[in-house]
C-alpha cells in the first residue's frame, strides 16, 4: 500500500512539473513571439540598439529572462524526478 502511495505522490510531482513547464513555456513564447525573437537577451539587444522603445520592452526582457530560467530549473527537475521512477 505505501509503495502505492508514494508511486501516487511521484505521479503528482511529475504532472505538477509538466504543467508548470508547459505554462511557463507558453508565456515565454508569448513574449519572445512579440518582438520576433528566440531569446530573452535578443530582446536587450533591441533596446540597446534603439530598435525598440525600452518600455515596455524591458519590462518585458526581464519577464522573458525569468521564464527561461524557470523552464531550465524545471527541466532539471523534471529530469530528477523521472530518474527517481
């Protein structure tokens, strides 16, 4: 019963993992996708060249530059707990 138990706990880490990259992937394609860009620091790039005007560019650089962090954390954990299975 406990190996049940904790299979059931592991199974809502993972789905609570999975869910959390899809959510943070999504917003990071949604920022990245308005400036027509891969990376968060493209976006830097933008503003420091005078491209684009820096609000709410940069507000907008710092958000992205926070989801792609979280996606890599949440891809290492993620790795973590599958390997845990």
């Amino acid at each position: 019963m406990e190996d049940l138990i904790e299979l059931e706990q592991k199974e809502i880490e993972l789905d609570t993992l999975v869910h959390r990259l899809f959510h943070f992937k999504a917003a990071l394609n949604e920022i990245l996708s308005r400036y027509q860009v891969e990376k968060s620091d493209e976006i830097e790039k933008l503003i420091e060249s005078g491209e684009i005007d820096e609000h709410p560019a940069y507000e907008d650089f710092l958000e992205a530059a926070g989801y792609e962090a979280g996606v890599l954390r949440l891809r290492k954990k993620l790795t973590l707990a599958l390997q845990k299975l």
